[in-house]
C-alpha cells in the first residue's frame, strides 16, 4: 500500500491494482458521487462482515479498554438480580492495571516462555507443512491416501486431540510409557516434569497444526504456474534453485498470510494448554491466554485484570504484526 | 489481579463464623408443606444438575418423576451440567440475567461465592427450608452466608483412608494405620514385603487438607482474619507428605491425572492405601480385586497428625437463583429433593451421604453399605472456611504441591509462603 | 508478484513423473509420508481402539491393543443419551456457519484482494485484532450482547459467535489465495461484459477454489468442534452440540472414557467426511478454472 494515491486509485502493481476504474458506473458527476462510484462495491463486499465485527467484537473491545482502566470484579459491577440489588462501587483507577501487570514477574515469565512456544510451534508448523505439502505435490502414488491420512489431525475435534494426548502420555495407563517399557526404557514423565511438559504440549500443538498448514500450503503450490518450473528446468536450473527461486516466492503471498494468522493463533492457544496439561506441572506451561482465563474465570471474576491481560495480550500481537508488515513491504508485499 | 473484598463481606465472613457454630440461628421455616398453596404453585423449574450424568443422574431423574406426580401443575426442565463446567456457566449466565437456572446443584464451596454476588435467592421462610433442625450442622453451615440461608444440603463427604484388606494383612497390619507415622510404617511394610506400592498419593490440594489439618494447621483462621496457610502446622502437613515420597513409603505421584492414577493403582492392587471419598466406593468396587471380594475393601477414618484426626467436609447444596421467574414451584422442587426420604431414597441408590439426621435411620439409607461404612468416618469431617473466595484458594496450593512433588522447589516453607502471598492477593484486610 | 506477470491460463506442471524418479528417491519418499502418516494416525487409531474396549478398560495399568473387543460403548452413546439429537444440532450449527463463513470470507477478502478503497487497511486491521483478541475474555461480554439480542440457547446466536472467529480468518486467507489469481482475468470479465458481481461470481471464484476448500473446511471444523461458546451459551441439553454434549461423560472425579472414547470417533466421522468431499477440490483448482479462459 506504499505507493496509494490520494483519491485511491492506484496501489501498486499485480493484483493489488485497483480494479474500481472498471467497476464505476456510468453517469458519475460530482466528486462525492465520483468518489462513491468508485468504492460503492468494495465497500458492499465488506460491509457486513465489517458491521457484525464491529457490534460483535468492537463492543467488548471497547468495553475491555474500559474496564481495565477501572477496579471491576464480579463483585463490585451493579445489577439487580430478582430480590438482589447490588450498587456500582467500582472505581476509575488509571493505568494501574498495566503498571500491575507488567511489575509482576509471572507475567514476564509467562510472555516468555508464550514467544518461546508460539516460535517453535510456528516455525514447526510452517517447515513440515511445507515439506509434507511440497512431497504430496509431485505426481505420486497414493497421493490422495497419503493426504486423508495426514490431515487427519485436522478432521479430529481439537478438544477430543487434547484428551487423546493426555491419554496417551499419562505416566501410568498411556500407551506411550506401555512401549517404553516394552523396549525395556525407563518411563518417561511427560506431562509432570516442567521441562518434558513443555515438549509434549509443543508435540501436540505441532501434531494438531500441521495439517492446517499442509493444506494452505499445497493449496498455494497448486498456483504456482507450471511453465516457470518448465522454462527453470530449460535453463538447467537445480531443485534447490526451483524451490528457492520459484516455489517459495510463489507461496508468499499464501505463506505471509497464514505465518501471521498462525502466529496469533498459536499465541493463542488456549485448547492444547488448558485441556492437556491445564498449566501445569505448578504454573510451568501456563501461556498468556490461559492465564488470563484463569484471571478471569476463577472465583469472583476479575474483569479489570483480564480485561487488561487481554489487552496486553492484544498489544503485543499488533505490535509483532507491525513488524512482521514492514518486513513483508521490504520484500515487495503491500497490504 | 487484585480482589476487593468490601467491609460488608468481611462483616459477612465473620458474622458466618458466628452463625455456623450455631444453625439454630436460622429462622426457622414457616410455611409447611401442607399449607394449602403449595397444590396451586404452576410454572416450571428448570435444575441444572452437575451430578454424574450416566452414574447418577437416573436416580435423580426417578425423584423427579416422583415430584410432578405430587405436583401435577409443575413442570421440572432436567438439564445436566457437566460438574467442571456448571460454575462458570451459572456466573456467567446469572450476571447477565439470562440463561441461568431456577435450581442448581451447588458444591459446597460455591455458596458463599454466588450469594455475596446476590444470585441466589435467600431461602429462610420460604418452603425450601424445611425442618431446618434435622440439618446435620456442618453441611448445613455451608448453605449460610451473612446470616442467611441460600442454600440446603444435598450431600455430605469427606476424605477417608481406603485399603486394600489383604494387603495389609500380609504386610502383618490387621489394623489400618491411625496416625501418620503408623501410615509410613505400614506402607513401608507392604512395600517390603508385598512388594506392592503401600500408598498411592493424589496431588491435589482437596487431599492435601487432612496433613495440614492433622497437624493442627488450616489454609486460614476466619475468626482472626488470618492467612494461616504457611503457619509452622500448615508447613509440618506438608512436610509430612514431602517425607512420605522421600523415604519411599509412597512412590513419586502422578500430577496430571492424579486422582485417577492413584484410583487405577488401588483397583488394581498395585497399590495398598489411598486417600479417597464415598463417591468413590462403586469405582473401587468395580476393580480387579474387589470385584468378587467388595469384603477386602477397608474404609478408615484419615490417620491423625500430632494434633488430630481431621477430613474436609465436602458435598452438594440445592440453591435457588435469585432472579428465577418461578420462585414458588422452585421452593417446593427443593423441598421434595431435599427431604429426608428422597435423600434416604439417593442414598440407597447411590450411596450419598444424607444430611439430615433423620435420613439416616429410613431404611432405604440404613440398608445402604457405603452409608453405613462412612458413616462413623464423617464424624472426623471438618468445616472448611465459608467465604466467598474459598474457591480460589485451592489453585495457588496446588501449583506449590505440584512444585515440590515435581522437583522443581525443594523448601516447603518457601512454597507455602508463596502460597500465602498469593492469598494476600486474594483476600484484602487479611493479615499473614 | 512474480506470477501475476505470468500469463492467466496455464496448464498443470508436468514435473518428473515417477519414472524419471530413482528407486531411492521413490523409497525415501514414500519412507517419509508413511512415517508422516503414521504418526498422524497414530492417536487417532489409538482412540479407535480405546473406543472398541470394555467400559472401564481404558484405565487399567496393563495396556494392551486389544481387550475383547466390542461396541458397546458406541451402543450406549447412540441408545442411551441424546447423541443423534446433538449430531442434528452441530450439523445445522456447522453447516450454516461453514456456507454463511465462506460466502462473507470470500466476498470480504476478494474485496481486500482487489481493491484499494479508503478503509481498506481498518479492514484489513480489524480482521487481524478480531483474531488477537482472547476469546476466553470475550466470551463474558459476548454472552451479555446475545442475552440482550434474546440469542442465548438458540442456534443463530452461536452461529453469529462461530462466525466472528471464522469469517476473519478465512478472509485473511482467501485474500492470498485471490492474490495470486492473475488481475487480467477480472479485466477479461468486465471486457466480455461482466458485471462485476458476476466477475467474481463466475470467474475468480472457481479458480479460488482449493483456497475455498480450506475455508469451507476451516470454518466447518470451527463450528464443528467448538466448546467454549458452545458451553456457555447453549443453556438447555436440548441444544447442546456434541462437543458440549460429550463432556456429559465427564463428572467431578471420573471420566468416562470409554464412552468418551466412542462418541468421539462418531465425532470425528463426518468431520473426515467432509473433508473427504471437499479435498478433490484442493487439487483441481487452477486448472480446471483457467482451461475455460
């Protein structure tokens, strides 16, 4: 979106080319009419994504930014429930929240390990995506086999996955130390030791995420146009000069999309944490989101902490975003 | 991060303690059930049940049926709520003034809770309270906060010792331990001569509670407002437990899946001793080697530390939501429910601990054999902390027991005064 | 923006066929994807098989493959509880989430793909925050909004909520999958006389078609599979999904895993199902479409 003109009609080249010049109707006058001319039918493309969002999500957003700039709990937000009358006794109290949470160490220690998790998930996510996708694109066979086979981690209800795993990895009943000990291993405590912990929730993240990927990407493949691989071959290029010239290029425009969504979506993982370790072994998995879950959910709900937590949350990401942007417009993306 | 606790709740926590030490307090119910309304009352109550769906839900499925028998004019809307989920659920549905229920089945903890957030319905007076004085006291002081009631016992629990008879006996115990060093004792005979596990524990803060409370400790003192979790006898439980693993008489427990780990092991009879509850019985009953022999079963009281026998009490309430648009038919659903013959009725069926004093001579209750060998059992129950944030206090203590058991903290001392320090957090006004 | 230089019809890429491949690539190959596969498998077979043991078996310390095996877990789930009603439930919740997800995601992301109006990068941006925001905070305020609507225990009302975690998402995602579908095609669309609705109607949306099938997929398993809004906001077991109904078989201290087990493959089924319908499509895409331009 560099180089956007004023009266938005020119943004770049390639598909980002403004396609309103040949959509405008006919007998446009002034420039208000001109002007809604123009856009009258990206604007009704979005619209009613854009309104429900904004009623949907706006509203909480809003009301999240609110609260956290105040000291409300369950307790002390009135409503009148039946014969109950409970008054509004909750105070503005400024950015007392943000000092709070950023002085405490476990938020630092959680946001830590958070980037840590969400790294390495992502960066397995996208590598065997890209390999699986890249092996079950060459003509082969069995490929439709191979390809049900491995998306199945994705047709499994991810909550019915979480259980599986933590049926699998319990340290007594799991299948998991039944064949070690088969093998004559000793058995390992996957889910009770901190450190293994965060290994067998990375396992199944990876395991849940792949396939997802897989398929964004060999979608993407499916694009590419097959005379560059033709003419690249004519001029005695090798395999890794393909994949790295043609192939890769060629998948940005996908790739920088689901890279980002599965950064936020890895970031915010809730499922795997929760439902196969619930944070523990102590707090040692516990990511931001579910930690904030606990804040707000347990107990007498403290909906000024997670209100700020969430924004926290919301700030980090939007900030990584930024960078990831001026990143891609280096390279030639816009958006 | 930080909860605000008005002086009016503080006032309600100690006016709480005042009133659970005598339940006679409570006005008594004025309205009998034969009084000629009740007949007339139409609407219809929807209850949210958090009991086991497939276990126990048909025997509360059978009382109902009973109850629109009785009243032809009320309908009763049974919706079963997953137990981990109904407490969210109900808040979230109760603030917002829609979706929630006329009845719940509330745990024990979450009373306080949900009255001082004035969802529930003060129920003195009204037909839902019904000859309060056959309320055993304890489970019944659950049900009151601020000087009121706003909830009636369902059920009442506690944590025993389970064993596995004929272990103990080859270990050369035909008694089962009645204090913590003869706990040790014996699980380590069993360990040598059995070579089976002689105590299976489950880390969890709920099982932790018997150690600190056999040591004369408790998580707080409500009359002083103190924070009492890492007194010197809360840390002395704890230390208990932490010797317990080390010295071998129980193995390293599972943490994730604990309780059903501990639960398999007993079953199976790889394991000679578990702490567990009554609602457990028909599980272990179940198992490998009860199956045939439910006699090899042993049920105790918790041993005792330096200072006492003790056992949390637990249980399920019947509350009534405050904004329920059928407050009349509700009053009577709790009422029939919570009579001294359905509950003896439930504690035929599935061996739930009744409340009220005079369940327990009805034969459905008395013919019941997990009533009659829980019952002596109950007797070392105590009173857990009415407050409403009772039910955050178990989180942070599981993390520090999660911690030492994992190896990633060594000093107890230390743990639990990070515990403590996050109940400061929780709980403003109170002192360490 | 290499390819968009590239002319628009284009033939599928004749690369190596499997002759020109040798005996140990073909092995290595195939190695690969067999142990992929496996391990992708794996744990879904293992509930298979946990499904097909006693009631009680799955928590024994003896862990074997099979222990006389039989359905009667799958009996009691289908007999015994409101499964079938709960299955009618999700299909309606997903099916309409899946057709209105992807109906909005494409027209929204075609819109971001192809033109440069002024609100253009809110748009883009509030799709993205949509996604960044945690649902778990949400969900309270989200619930009060439905409450005030009258959308609490019906399905429209968990539908919207699906929708606003999936329509974001899929935009996002058809927006780079229009991105790489050659501009020159809407103008020989507007050029044959085209509005432009039928532009993108009849001609970018069947070449976007594997992008389509991940969306339809994504916003199908979304709804599908859901559990905290379903949770919260179905109040009545007469409308439960069968996420939500399933956790019925979790009470305070046990699990029943074996029926747990069974409902979960039936679960699963037709999520597979689906995919099996949809996946054809993940390969014809392009060529298919851009042959007729």
């Amino acid at each position: 979106m560099a180089a956007q003109a004023v009266d938005g009609t020119v943004a770049g080249g390639g598909p980002a080319r403004d396609q309103a010049a040949l959509h405008r109707r006919p007998g446009g006058q002034g420039p208000v009419r001109r002007f809604i001319g123009r856009h009258w039918y990206a604007w009704a493309l979005t619209a009613p994504v854009v309104i429900v969002t904004l009623v949907l999500v706006g509203y909480p957003l809003v009301r999240g930014v609110y609260l956290s700039l105040t000291d409300a709990t369950e307790a002390n937000v009135g409503r009148t429930i039946g014969m109950n009358v409970i008054p509004s006794t909750y105070e503005f109290v400024g950015l007392k929240n943000y000092t709070a949470a950023l002085a405490d160490p476990e938020f630092l220690a959680t946001l830590g390990w958070t980037v840590l998790w969400t790294a390495v998930c992502v960066t397995l996510h996208y590598g065997l995506g890209l390999g699986l996708a890249i092996l079950l694109n060459r003509p082969l066979r069995f490929r439709s086999f191979y390809r049900v086979l491995l998306v199945l981690p994705w047709a499994v209800p991810a909550f019915v996955s979480a259980f599986i795993w933590r049926y699998i990895f319990s340290a007594k009943y799991g299948v998991l130390n039944a064949m070690l000990n088969a093998a004559g291993l000793p058995a390992v405590a996957w889910l009770d030791d901190p450190a293994v912990a965060k290994i067998s929730v990375i396992v199944v993240n990876v395991w849940l995420g792949v396939p997802f990927m897989m398929l964004a990407v060999l979608g993407g493949l499916q694009a590419i146009p097959g005379e560059l691989y033709e003419a690249a071959s004519m001029d005695g290029a090798t395999p890794w000069q393909r994949f790295r010239y043609i192939t890769l290029p060629g998948l940005r425009p996908v790739a920088s999309t689901v890279v980002l969504l599965g950064t936020i979506w890895t970031f915010n993982q809730f499922a795997v944490i929760f439902l196969v370790t619930g944070g523990g072994p102590g707090t040692s998995t516990q990511i931001l989101v579910t930690n904030a879950y606990r804040l707000a959910f347990t107990g007498i709900r403290d909906y000024a902490g997670s209100a700020t937590w969430g924004l926290l949350i919301l700030l980090i990401l939007s900030a990584m975003t930024v960078i990831y942007r001026r990143a891609l417009r280096r390279t030639g993306e816009a958006w | 991060m930080r909860r605000v606790i008005s002086a009016v709740a503080a006032a309600a926590a100690l006016a709480l303690a005042v009133s659970a030490c005598g339940s006679d307090d409570s006005p008594k119910s004025a309205a009998p059930a034969t009084s000629a309304a009740p007949a007339d009352v139409t609407g219809t109550v929807t209850w949210w049940d958090t009991s086991d769906a497939t276990n126990e839900g048909p025997a509360f499925k059978e009382l109902i049926a009973d109850f629109e028998a009785k009243y032809p004019k009320i309908k009763v809307s049974y919706v079963n709520v997953p137990f981990g989920e109904a407490q969210n659920k109900f808040q979230t549905a109760a603030q917002a003034g829609s979706g929630a229920p006329d009845v719940i089945r509330a745990e024990v903890g979450w009373v306080a809770q949900f009255a001082s957030l004035g969802y529930l319905a003060p129920l003195d007076g009204t037909p839902a309270v019904d000859n309060a004085d056959d309320f055993l006291p304890g489970p019944a002081s659950a049900g009151k906060y601020d000087g009121k009631t706003y909830a009636v016992p369902q059920v009442t629990d506690t944590l025993g010792l389970l064993y596995n008879k004929e272990l103990l006996a080859k270990a050369g115990h035909n008694e089962p331990p009645k204090t913590f060093d003869e706990l040790k004792q014996t699980a380590l005979d069993v360990k040598s001569k059995t070579g089976v596990d002689g105590l299976t524990l489950n880390v969890d803060s709920y099982f932790l509670l018997p150690f600190i409370y056999g040591e004369g400790g408790d998580l707080l003192d409500i009359d002083s407002k103190k924070i009492t979790v890492s007194s010197a006898q809360a840390v002395a439980g704890v230390q208990k437990v932490m010797d317990l693993i080390s010295s071998s008489a129980a193995p390293k427990p599972t943490i994730k899946d604990s309780y059903v780990a501990a639960e398999t092991a007993f079953k199976e009879g790889k394991t000679a001793m578990i702490f567990n509850g009554p609602w457990s019985m028909s599980d272990n009953l179940g198992g490998k080697v009860f199956k045939d022999k439910p006699d090899n079963l042993g049920v105790a009281p918790v041993p005792a530390g330096s200072v006492k026998a003790a056992g949390p009490t637990g249980g399920h309430t019947y509350a009534v939501y405050a904004g329920s648009g059928n407050l009349d038919a509700s009053y009577l659903f709790v009422q029939y429910m919570d009579s001294a013959e359905s509950q003896a009725k439930l504690a035929g069926k599935l061996g739930l601990l009744p409340t009220r004093a005079s369940a327990y001579s009805l034969p459905d209750a008395s013919g019941s054999p997990v009533v009659a060998t829980w019952k002596s059992v109950m007797e070392t129950a105590v009173s857990r902390p009415w407050i409403p944030e009772q039910g955050q206090l178990f989180q942070p203590l599981v993390e520090g027991y999660q911690d030492l058991v994992s190896g990633k903290e060594s000093d107890v001392q230390k743990v639990m005064d990070g515990v403590a320090q996050k109940y400061q957090g929780l709980l403003k006004g109170w002192s360490l | 923006m290499t390819i968009a230089a590239g002319p628009a019809g284009v033939g599928r890429a004749k690369q190596k066929g499997p002759k020109g491949r040798s005996t140990a690539a073909s092995i290595a190959l195939h190695g690969t994807l067999a142990v992929a596969s496996l391990i992708a498998v794996f744990p879904v077979v293992w509930l298979l098989l946990t499904s097909i043991k006693p009631r009680n078996a799955w928590d024994s310390a003896t862990v074997t493959l099979f222990d006389h095996p039989n359905l009667g877990n799958y009996a009691f789930v289908l007999s015994q509880t409101k499964f079938l009603r709960w299955l009618v439930n999700t299909l309606i919740v997903a099916g309409a989430t899946t057709v209105i997800g992807v109906l909005l995601a494409a027209s929204t992301g075609y819109a971001v793909s192809r033109f440069r109006f002024p609100g253009f990068r809110s748009v883009m941006w509030m799709l993205l925050i949509t996604q960044m925001f945690p649902v778990a905070i949400l969900i309270v305020p989200l619930y009060n909004l439905m409450a005030g609507l009258g959308l609490i225990n019906t399905f429209p009302g968990l539908m919207i909520a699906y929708l606003t975690t999936a329509v974001p998402f899929c935009a996002w995602m058809l927006k780079g999958y229009f991105d790489t579908i050659p501009v020159q095609i809407d103008e020989a669309g507007q050029v044959d006389g085209l509005t432009p609705f039928g532009t993108f109607w009849r001609l970018v949306l069947p070449l976007a078609k594997p992008g389509l099938a991940v969306a339809a997929f994504y916003s199908f398993i979304t709804a599908w599979a859901e559990v905290a809004y379903a949770t919260t906001f179905m109040t009545g077991d007469e409308s439960y999904t069968l996420a939500v109904g399933m956790q019925s078989f979790v009470s305070e201290y046990r699990a029943e895993w074996g029926y747990m087990t069974a409902s979960a493959v039936l679960i699963a089924i037709p999520a597979a199902v689906v995919f099996l319908l949809v996946q054809r499509h993940l390969v014809t895409g392009l060529t298919a479409g851009a042959t007729k331009s």
